[in-house]
C-alpha cells in the first residue's frame, strides 16, 4: 500500500488507499491565506487519486472565520465536484466539543450542507465517509 503525504508547517495531509480517504490534519490555527491554500493543496493531492472522501480535522486548528467556511462550503465544493466527477464529495469535519454547536449551525443551511457533516470522535466520521450513514 502506497500513502501519499504532503507535511507543511500548518498541515499534514495524507492519503489512505485503504481506506480511500484523504485527511488533512491541520497542526495550528492558520490565517485566511493558509487556510484556503490548505484546501487548494489537498484538492491538488486529491484530484489524480480521485479522492472524494476527506477528513478535516480542525482540532488543533480551530474553527475558520464565517467567510472561509463559506468559502469551503460554496467555492472549494463547486471545485470539488469539478474536479472529482466520479465522486460524490464528502468531507467529515471532526471537532472539539466546544465548537461542535458552530459548526452545525453554520451547516444549517441545506442549500450549502450537502456532502459536509461535524463529528466529535474520528470512527463515526471515517463510517460516514465510508457508507454516508
């Protein structure tokens, strides 16, 4: 089995052929620039793996300022759903308990939830990537 990894000083992404799932690991909070380049790095990795299914967790990060989760949640899926045509895109947010309310509030909105779900405990979210129950 062959893991493609890419460790920059903010974020660990990591590809498990196993389990068909990228996971970007962010390491520190990041500003709006890191952030949103994180997601071009992972979809750049993700895209000739045809990786649809990601794990972001936002534990050591924190949670992004309501412009750049809107930003992930309508630009970064538009490119997600270009790029991966053969998926349906999935990413598990997993999260601290804290930040859980936000997170579910800010995925209200059908119109933008599709393919997004928050988790607390890492087995739950990777069954959900797998089964999308």
């Amino acid at each position: 089995m062959f893991v493609h990894f890419l460790d920059l000083s903010y974020l660990r992404l990591t590809y498990r052929p196993d389990l068909h799932t990228l996971f970007m690991r962010w390491t520190r909070p990041v500003s709006s620039e890191e952030h949103r380049l994180g997601y071009q790095q992972a979809l750049a990795m993700a895209q000739p793996l045809g990786a649809g299914h990601w794990l972001v967790d936002l534990r050591s990060r924190g949670l992004a300022s309501a412009e750049d989760f809107e930003w992930v949640l309508k630009d970064l899926r538009a490119q997600l759903v270009e790029a991966l045509p053969q998926t349906s895109p999935r990413l598990a947010y997993l999260t601290t308990p804290n930040h859980q309310a936000t997170i579910l509030e800010r995925l209200k909105n059908p119109e933008l939830r599709g393919g997004f779900r928050s988790f607390i405990e890492e087995a739950p979210a990777q069954q959900w990537l797998e089964t999308g129950s």
